[in-house]
C-alpha cells in the first residue's frame, strides 16, 4: 500500500536551492547588450522603434496623406487611361 504524505510533516519553508550550492545570480539582457556586436545592435534600435507607437502614428498619418493626395489626382484629373498618359507625359525623366 502506498505511503500517503502528510502536508504537517513538511517544513513550512522549502529553500530555493539545496542547502550547499552556491550560485551566482545574473541577468541575461545585460550579458547580451554586453556581448552585442554593432550589427545586432542596430537591429535592436530598428525593431525597438517599429515596434513603438510613434512609429505607428508616423506611418498611419503617412498613409493616409497619400490615400488623400490619390483621391484628390483621381478626382480632378479623371481615371482614363487618355487623361493619365497625358498627365505622365509631363512627369518623364
């Protein structure tokens, strides 16, 4: 028959770690920022700020400054192909 465990036999405190062992606390992001070569680096800073909503703001009001300026081209300078390749005959390059 097994042997049942009774919860008032435990010590009300249980260490983290076995009486003995030392261990070094560390924080692993600083010994990454530490060892990070330049490369890594800026890919932190890019990630960090496409993640931010200043980027997302920068980017929404982008885009819709240029849904707006399309609609406005389309409304006043028509939508047919003629009306267009006259247009782009005075944007060559």
């Amino acid at each position: 028959m097994p042997q049942r465990c009774n919860l008032r036999d435990r010590p009300a405190y249980a260490p983290d770690k076995p009486a003995g062992i030392k261990t070094r606390g560390r924080n692993i992001n600083v010994e990454m920022d530490e060892n990070a070569n330049i490369g890594q680096r800026i890919a932190d800073k890019v990630a960090e700020f496409g993640g931010s909503w200043t980027f997302i703001i920068i980017y929404v009001s982008f885009l819709v400054a240029w849904m707006s300026f399309n609609t406005f081209v389309l409304v006043h300078y028509g939508s047919g192909p003629e009306e267009n390749s006259s247009m782009l005959t005075h944007i060559s390059f």
